[in-house]
C-alpha cells in the first residue's frame, strides 16, 4: 500500500507569500486526530499571523485554524472517532505553535476536544466555516470567571449557559447586542446566544439584515445608519422584560468602541465582550474583556452540541462559504480576498 504524502501552505518569513511544498505526514498522539482535510476556511487572523509573525512560535510555519475532512488515525485515549469518521475540527498552531497543528495542509493534528462529527448531509465545505467561530462564541458567552487573554487583559465572564438542544429554546430573560451580527464570530455567537434562550440585538450592514435574522437576532441595525446608538438603546429599553448582559464587540474599532460605551453608559453598565483589547479605563460599570478562542470552556459544545444540533439545523454553517479554489496553492489568494474583506461569508479552500 502506498504510504500517503503530505504538503503544506509554509510561511517561510513574515509579509512573505505561503509557499506549497512537502511536510512530515504527522501522527496522533494522545487524545489527538490526524485529520485528511477536504476543505479548510480563512480567517483574519492567519492575515496577522502572515503579517506580522504574531503568535508564530516556530520556523517556517504552518497555521490555520478551520479544517473539515476525515479521520486518517486516531490516537491514544480517544474514544469518541474512528479512522474514516468525517468530522469539522479547531486547529490550534495558534497555541502551540507545532506546524502539525496548523490547517493549512493536507494532514493535520486537532485535538479530539475540539473536533465533532460532521452529519453526512453536511459537505466537507459547508462544515469548515464552523470550527474557530464557534470556540470563540462560547468564549465569548460561557466563561465564569475572567482568564488572561494576553498581559494585562482579561477575557470576558459573562457566565451564561451552554447552548441548548430543545426546540424552541426556553428563554433565559436576557439579552445580549452583537455589534457585527454578520461577521463570521458574530454571527456564530449570534446563533449560539439565541440558542442559549438570549434575545439578541445585532448591529450589522443593512444589506444583512435577513442574514442575521437567521443567525437568531431578533432585531437589527443598520452600523451605517447615523442614529444606531439612539435606535440600539430604545431597543433595548423598550424590551424591558429581558435583563440587559451586555456587549459583543465583534469588529472591535475606536468607533464600535465609542457606541459600546455610550450603549453601556446609558443603560447603566454591562459586559463588553470584545474581539481585540478593550479600551483602557472603562468606567466601573463595565466589565470588558477580551476573548482568547482557545479554551477548554468549550469542550462540551463539541462533545455534546455541535453534531446534534447540526444534524437537527439548531447550530448551521453560517456565515455560507465562498469557496476560492481547490489545491493549498489558493490558499495564498484566499488571505489577499480575506484582507480586501468580506461580508456575511467565509472564504474555504477545497483540498
Ligand atoms: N480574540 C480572538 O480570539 C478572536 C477570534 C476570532 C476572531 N477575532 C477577530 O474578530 C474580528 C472578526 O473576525 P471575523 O472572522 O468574524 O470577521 P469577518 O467575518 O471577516 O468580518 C466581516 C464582517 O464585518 C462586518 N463589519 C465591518 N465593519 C463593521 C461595523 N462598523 N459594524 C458592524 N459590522 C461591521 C461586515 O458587515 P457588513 O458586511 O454587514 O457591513 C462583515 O460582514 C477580526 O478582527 C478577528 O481578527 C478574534
């Protein structure tokens, strides 16, 4: 039998293009899968890790953080896959720096914690938009008590349940603005929160609107529209009957951060959760942190959620990939299109 090959999309400087050429085929260790990926998806943060070399712990490197394929080995003390299992997993080069653990290749290790069984009506595509943005929705709802997200900054601790797998959801009574309802975090903590039983308000492009409807907002507004702070907070008022948690800040820039304020401000304080450092010196009513999507707080959604719900169309591959090319040679393009932006989509590479 012919042993497999495998290649890799290596950074082998910063601000420097990926160059495809060949890896060690890697091999699962304990508690570990290697995973024969179909398909990986982009995120912003490959872009600064490309950039600028942040978080990159070892050279050349290989990151990436999305994949969707099929067991190839399973290791120690894993119990819940099999070789051939068709499966979404979170890639964490990020944390550990070992390019085996990046997703921009045709082999790599994730960690079976951080892996679930994709439905067979599911494709390999579909399924690699859900990975990272569903560890940091979590991160951003469930944690209890503040973490380090890097010096000097907490993560968040809004303290909130799992998502739960009844339909309809039992509401919780509370609600939560997701400022950047159509982003690819936003709109997975979006369909996260709604199926926690929280009323979510969103604020995205007006050309999304039905986009984060579907995610689960229950009302959204327009970012562009000059009086969204105004519109966001008699929202919030008028829905008395749900306890105000807070803020996720998925776009994280000084003006998100002055509408999260004034928001927070009038309505007597309040979590801000965001996607990069808060702004320093908040005022005593606001507990701001930032997430780290890397966390074991996340753990039970994989196990427990993700392949139930989304087998049942509660959790969904939202926002829809734009596929870019098949081969790791695209990959390369796909963090150029990611840089120019995207809207309401997520960028996949097919392998
Ligand atoms: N700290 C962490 O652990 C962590 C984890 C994951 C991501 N991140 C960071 O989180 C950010 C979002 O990542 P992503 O992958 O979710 O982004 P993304 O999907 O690429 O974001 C694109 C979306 O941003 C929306 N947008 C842009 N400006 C906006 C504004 N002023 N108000 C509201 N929406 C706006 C656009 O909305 P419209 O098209 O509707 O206008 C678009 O749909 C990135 O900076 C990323 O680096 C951090």
């Amino acid at each position: 039998m012919a042993t497999s090959t495998n290649q890799a999309a290596w950074l082998h400087k910063i601000n420097t293009p990926l160059q495809v050429g060949v890896a060690p085929l890697p091999t699962a260790g304990s508690g570990e899968l290697v995973v024969k990926n179909a398909a990986i998806a982009i995120n912003p943060l490959d872009c600064h890790m490309q950039d600028s070399g942040v978080f990159v712990q070892q050279w050349p490197a290989i990151f990436g953080c999305d994949v969707a394929g099929e067991v190839y080995e399973v290791g120690a003390d894993v119990q819940r896959f099999k070789k051939g299992d068709r499966i979404i997993g979170h890639a964490v080069n990020l944390v550990s720096g070992r390019p085996q653990d990046g997703a921009f290749a045709l082999y790599t290790v994730v960690l079976a914690g951080k892996a679930a069984i994709l439905p067979s009506a599911i494709s390999f595509t579909d399924g690699a938009v859900v990975p990272f943005a569903l560890e940091a929705a979590v991160c951003v709802l469930s944690l209890k008590a503040p973490g380090v997200a890097m010096a000097g900054v907490p993560t968040p601790a809004l303290g909130l349940p799992y998502p739960s797998l009844l339909r309809p959801t039992p509401s919780l009574g509370k609600m939560l603005v997701v400022y950047g309802g159509s982003s690819s975090v936003g709109s997975m903590t979006t369909q996260l929160a709604a199926a926690t039983g929280i009323h979510v308000i969103s604020i995205a492009g007006a050309h999304n609107f039905d986009f984060s409807k579907h995610c689960g907002a229950t009302q959204v507004f327009d970012h562009k529209d000059p009086s969204v702070v105004e519109k966001v907070i008699e929202a919030i008022r008028e829905s008395g009957r749900h306890e105000f948690v807070g803020i996720f800040d998925a776009i994280a820039t000084p003006e998100t951060y002055e509408h999260d304020l004034t928001i927070l401000a009038k309505l007597g304080g309040g979590h801000l959760a965001s996607v990069h450092p808060p702004p320093a010196n908040v005022p005593d009513n606001v507990k701001a942190g930032m997430i780290f999507a890397v966390n074991d707080i996340a753990t039970p959604v994989w196990r427990d959620y993700v392949t139930p719900a989304l087998e049942t169309g509660k959790l969904q591959c939202l926002p829809p990939p734009t596929i870019v090319g098949k081969g790791l040679e695209h990959i390369q393009d796909a963090m150029k299109k990611s840089k120019a932006g995207v809207s309401a989509t997520k960028l996949v590479v097919e392998l």
